[in-house]
C-alpha cells in the first residue's frame, strides 16, 4: 500500500526538518539523517512527547500541542510494514535514498515505553522478512531504563541483527548532567546502567556540542568528558563510536548555539589525539565528505 498523497505532500526530507508526523496521526516517519548517513525510517513511540529529560538543545519542539496519536503496538507493526512495502517497491529506496536503519528515536525516551521489547522483536522479524540485511536497528537511549529485565532477554537477538545502541552522553559528572540535561536521573545510575551495558554489547555515544550563552568556543573545557571516556574503556565498555555533533536545529533554549565547521574540525582533532575510540564528527549542515 502506497504512502497517501496527503501525506507525502507534507512530508520534508533534509538535515534541518525532523518532521515526526504524529498531528497526522502517525508513529513512524521518514527523515534524512546526518548521523544515519542518509535515510532513517523513524520510530516515535513518545508521540505525547514525555521524556524524563530535560535537555537545554533539545530539538524537539514541546511547545507545539497537537493530537497525538495513541501508541498502540498493532497501529506501529501496520505503518513499518506500509512503509517498507514502498521501500522495496522502489529498490529498497524512498524519494530516491536508500534506506540506512530502522531508529526508535521521536520525541522522547523510549525505555520508558512498556512495550518496547514487544516492538524491537517485530522489528527484528519485520528486518527479516524484508530482506533489509543491510538496515541497522537504531535505539537511541539517554539510558535511563535500559537496565530493564525484558529489554536484557531481547539483547542477543538484538545486537546479532545489526541493532545499535546510540547512548547519550552530553554529560561529565552530576553537576554537568543537571546542567546541560535537566533530568531527575542521577549520574551514577546512568553511568552503571552504560557500563552494565556496553560490558557485554559495543555502544555507540552520542554527544552534542554547541555554546551557551555566547561563551568563546573552548573544547578543554570538555577535559573531564574526555576523563570519563577513558574511565569507561578502562572498565571495560565496548565504545564502538563516539558522535560528536552539534546543533542542526531550533533548540529548546535560544541561549544554545550550534559550534562552526571550524570549532567541529577542533574538536575532532582533540578527541582523536586523546583518544583510543572511533570518532565521527556532525556539523550543523551534515558531514563533510
């Protein structure tokens, strides 16, 4: 079944428009992402936009109300298979971009949504039954409840079909966390719940960069992150990647600015002369080829 006309009018493919489609009653939607490399086929199981973070840059515009769809697994299942369909009907391909992953990103935090697990294994089966052996399996996280027990019994069929855990990281220690993210949710949790994880499975974090308040671009001042991703590979996280990148979007606070090309090219250079990790830079327009 075809995408309807009414719908592909509305829908906007580029960097700068995450476009979630939940006020036309829809859980899944199609972006281009800079950080999947192309197109994503996105996953909003937080269409009521709650989250348990608070982010400063978050780019997830919250004060916007709109009727949001009711997250009901049935409806979820019936929208990917609608819209892989059409992929496959076009050469695995969408407005002529392949499609790179399957991501439960949307506008808020997944591991707080009970039917998660439920919903990883239809897209594990729905991954199969399409062929996508290519298509990677995206969850972003910020980690707050990936210790659950039903999520650790989905792990190994997880991670064995190209599933990907992008963990947040913005964050140093317990002062860094509620500054810049706002949340409840203690460091040392999060910490313990990152390397409980990655222990057995290869993360990749996800890291924002930008100004506030019109501070001088200075990344020393990031030092103790850098500390902390020593800490981590010291103890025995697998960091398959680390995404460093800056704002792409209109933030939550004005205050927030995204970091030039030139502060990104900095960056980079630090984190690659420090660090024993992968590193992949995201500039406010893309990546550089």
């Amino acid at each position: 079944m075809a995408i309807a006309d009414s719908l592909e009018k509305v829908i906007n493919l580029s960097f700068s428009s995450h476009e979630r489609l939940s006020q036309y009653q829809r859980l899944t939607y199609p972006v281009i992402s800079r950080r999947s490399g192309g197109l994503s086929l996105g996953v909003n199981l937080n269409p009521d936009k709650a989250c348990n973070f608070n982010c400063v840059y978050c780019q997830v515009d919250r004060k916007k109300e709109i009727e949001a769809p009711l997250m009901i697994v049935e409806k979820l299942q019936a929208e990917l298979e609608e819209w892989l369909q059409q992929i496959q009907d076009n050469n695995n391909s969408y407005r002529g971009h392949q499609l790179k992953d399957i991501s439960i990103a949307g506008d808020g935090e997944p591991t707080t949504v009970k039917e998660l697990p439920e919903i990883l294994e239809s897209m594990i089966r729905l991954k199969q039954q399409y062929h996508l052996d290519t298509c990677k399996l995206v969850l972003f996280s910020n980690g707050t409840q990936i210790d659950r027990e039903d999520l650790r019994a989905i792990w190994p069929q997880f991670f064995k079909h190209n599933g990907e855990v992008w963990f947040k990281l913005d964050y140093w220690d317990e002062a860094s966390l509620k500054r810049i993210n706002r949340t409840k949710s203690s460091f040392d949790q999060l910490l313990k719940n990152l390397i409980q994880l990655g222990r057995e499975y290869p993360l990749v974090l996800q890291s924002c960069f930008f100004s506030w308040k019109g501070q001088a671009f200075s990344p020393e001042q990031y030092q103790p992150y850098l500390d902390l991703i020593q800490r981590l590979t010291q103890e025995g996280v697998q960091i398959k990647l680390i995404q460093a990148y800056t704002l792409a979007r209109v933030p939550a606070e004005s205050h927030a600015t995204p970091w030039s090309n030139e502060d990104m090219d900095h960056l980079q250079r630090m984190l690659e002369e420090r660090l024993s990790v992968p590193i992949e830079i995201y500039y406010e327009s893309g990546t550089k080829e």
